[in-house]
C-alpha cells in the first residue's frame, strides 16, 4: 500500500470513497456497528472527505456504496448530500454497487474502467478498511482487460483526527483484528463474499445490467446458470 502524502494529494483526478454504515433510518453515519460493537468510523470518514474536498480539490470523488434491497440508491445520495452540504463546489459521482467492498471494487472497474487509466486516483477510507480495499483492487483488476495503477491511499484519520476513549479503542481493536483476518482469509483464498449469498436481493439490478456489478466472471456464472 502506498501510503499518500500530503504533496501527492494536489491534482487528484479522482478519490474514491467507499460507503461506510448508515443507520437503519437512513440520516446518519455511524461511527460504531449497533450490531457488532465494532468501530466503522462513518461520520468520521464522511467528514474527512469533505475537509479533503476543501482543502485539496479533487476534480471528481466517486462515491461508491452499495444498494439497498428496499432503498434503492440510498447509500450514494446520503453521501453525496453529506459532501455538497459542506463542499457546495465538490464534483461527486455516484456508483451504485453490490453492499461488500469486494463489489464496491468491481462496480468502480466496471463503471468507470478506462477512464482511471493514467488518471491521479487515490481511495479515502478509515485506516482499518485501506489495507482490505487495496488488496481487493489488486486482485480483481486481473480479471479485467486494462490496467489502473494502484490508488493512493489516505486513511480518514490522517485528516479528520477523532477522539480516542477506552470504548472507541477497543471497537477500534476488534475491527482491526477482523479486518487482519479477512485479509489473511483473501489472500488464501478463503474469503467469503457475503453478497453472492444475495443476489436474489437485487434481482432487478443485475437482470437490468450485470456489467456494472458484477464481475467478468460473476458474469459468465450468472449467464450459465441462467
């Protein structure tokens, strides 16, 4: 992972954001899981693109998030509400995906694909989730028929510092060791990937257009078992 520094944050053509947790009305970014106890850091992120988009603005912040099995497109309109309401001049793009970041991953192949070759790209997420991401976009894009340079990548703590206590420290430590997993499962081939245990979900997305959210091989399987 090529940790960016702030130098290499001027001119960036594109940063990414993946979606963090938004709360079950659909209004809020929540910092910790209500289910799961462990830190996510949504506000935090969301506030750290939006101090990012002032300070260094990038020509275009792809927001990427997954769709909602109820609510549609959700998740990128909250995000780029959240971002316009505190950057009116930001540029932001939204790219609707399957709920996992493997598939937040292959919808910014799949939708934006060429347009990132050559292009200053860097991803903007929680510390804990870079390592994950990146790992996720080096795999993938194997399976695609260009190459994109690996994205810079900025923790949201680096420029959205947050206050540390003894509970946001140890959700913070079981997110991390969860995280050392699933990267430890990816890289020996073990990951599981929730979303194709949901595919009925979203049906009429995928029926619509596979080639935003799936990925070449996901593809050709759906095309067989159709």
């Amino acid at each position: 992972m090529r940790n960016a520094s702030t130098e290499q944050y001027q001119e960036l053509d594109v940063l990414i954001v993946p979606s963090p947790i938004l709360s079950a009305e659909g209004d809020a970014f929540l910092d910790i899981d209500p289910v799961t106890g462990m830190f996510t850091g949504g506000h935090l992120r969301l506030c750290a693109v939006a101090e990012f988009s002032k300070r260094w603005q990038p020509r275009c912040i792809a927001v990427v998030g997954g769709l909602h099995a109820q609510h549609g497109t959700r998740m990128t309109d909250t995000m780029e509400q959240f971002i316009k309401q505190r950057n009116s001049d930001a540029h932001v793009q939204k790219i609707n995906s399957l709920p996992c970041t493997r598939h937040n991953v292959m919808a910014l192949l799949n939708q934006l694909g060429r347009q990132l070759e050559g292009k200053r790209v860097a991803v903007l997420t929680n510390d804990y989730h870079l390592r994950r991401f990146l790992e996720f976009w080096s795999q993938l894009q194997l399976e695609y028929d260009f190459r994109v340079a690996e994205p810079l990548g900025v923790a949201a703590e680096w420029i959205q510092p947050s206050v540390e206590t003894d509970f946001t420290w140890a959700a913070r430590e079981q997110r991390r060791k969860a995280e050392a997993r699933g990267v430890a499962d990816l890289r020996a081939g073990k990951y599981v990937d929730r979303c194709l245990g949901e595919l009925s979900s979203f049906r009429d997305h995928l029926a619509k257009s596979p080639e935003s959210y799936l990925s070449p091989a996901e593809q050709k399987r759906m095309v067989c078992a159709g």
